[in-house]
C-alpha cells in the first residue's frame, strides 16, 4: 500500500494538517460530522496541546491521526480525522494508529490511550472487530448525530501491549547495534588520542 505518515513538525506539514481537517463530512473521523472553518482548523493546528500525524495514500492527504495528553500523567487520547473517506480501509487505519501510537509511546510515558469509535463508522468498528489492538470498554448512547438520527460511540481503550508486540526490536538486532557501537567507539577513541590504544 502507498501509504505515508507525516509527523507535524513544519509549516509545511501544518498545511497538509490543515487539508485533512477541512472535509466538511465524514462517516469516518471520530469527531462526527463536524463543520470547521479556516479559524476553526488553525486554532487546531496551533494547539500545543496535541500532537499530529498526517496520513497521506498514493500522494494524496487523506486524514490524520491525534493525540493529546489529558489531565491524569499517562493517559492520552487519539482521534482520526478522514479528509478522504473512500481511502480509509481497515489495514490504512490499522498502519496509521500503530504509526501514532510508536511514535506516542517512544516519546512519553504512556499507562492508557483512550479511542472513542462511531458506530455509524464502518471501517473504525472492523479495525475494532478484527484487531486485538483495542478494547471495548463501554457504550455511550447517542453519542453522535449523523443522518437524523443519534449513533452511540464505543469507548476504547489501547491494549499497549499488542502495539509492543509487533514494535519490538528482536534481541538479536540490538546485540549487533551494541556491538557495533562499542566498535566505533574505540575506534573513535583511538583516533582522537593520537593512536594510543583503547580497550574496553
């Protein structure tokens, strides 16, 4: 799959961030079908507060994923906002919220992250049914309006430990990089000292 994931860092990125918030209607994003205006989105996009990945399929922007921490150290919230309904399938979702969560994880301290899912969303609630990486935790009823009738969303919580899982470097890989460092850095040492022998 040509898929890209795009950390927010630059201005560049922030107008990419800012064209995956401007679909006016989505049955994906877990926001509802909200109505943003150029204010509205660049106060999104200027917030501090949460973190962005901008997801991008065969060179087009089709959404991000979010996240920001909340009030309790360790416990944070993802949101997914869909500027391209049609291009969200179940392993794009899949790549991109384990592509969030990484990076989430390897930067903080992370004890809970918290999905809130629209039911009226069908590809959320397969990704919620076909991967072990989230767990239904309650049901709010008539979380969401859409198509003249109230939706109730499912509360998620992030089984950390399958996102762990398929993240983890193999032992193996990380005696090879020790080794090779411990290498470098006597050489480098020997180097800088005029020759002089270094042992560890």
């Amino acid at each position: 799959m040509d898929a890209e994931f795009i950390p927010v860092l630059t201005e560049s990125d922030e107008r990419l961030l800012d064209e995956a918030l401007s679909q006016l209607f989505s049955y994906v994003s877990t926001d509802g079908p909200v109505w943003r205006t150029a204010a509205q989105r660049q106060r999104i996009v200027r917030d501090e507060r949460k973190s962005h990945l901008v997801v991008r399929k065969s060179g087009r922007t089709v959404g991000a994923i979010s996240w920001r921490a909340g009030q309790t150290p360790g416990f944070f919230q993802l949101s997914v906002s869909s500027s391209d309904d049609q291009a969200w399938t179940l392993q794009l979702v899949d790549d991109a919220v384990r592509e969030a969560v990484s990076l989430l994880t390897r930067s903080s301290e992370v004890k809970r992250v918290e999905l809130l899912v629209p039911t009226y969303s069908e590809v959320l609630v397969e990704y919620l049914t076909e991967r072990d990486c989230f767990e239904a935790e309650g049901v709010l009823r008539n979380r969401f309006f859409i198509d003249g009738e109230y939706w109730p969303a499912v509360m998620c919580c992030a089984n950390l430990a399958a996102f762990r899982v398929r993240n983890r470097r193999q032992p193996g890989d990380r005696q090879e990089l020790l080794a090779a460092l411990r290498k470098k850095t006597l050489e480098d040492l020997t180097t800088a000292h005029d020759g002089m022998s270094w042992s560890a």
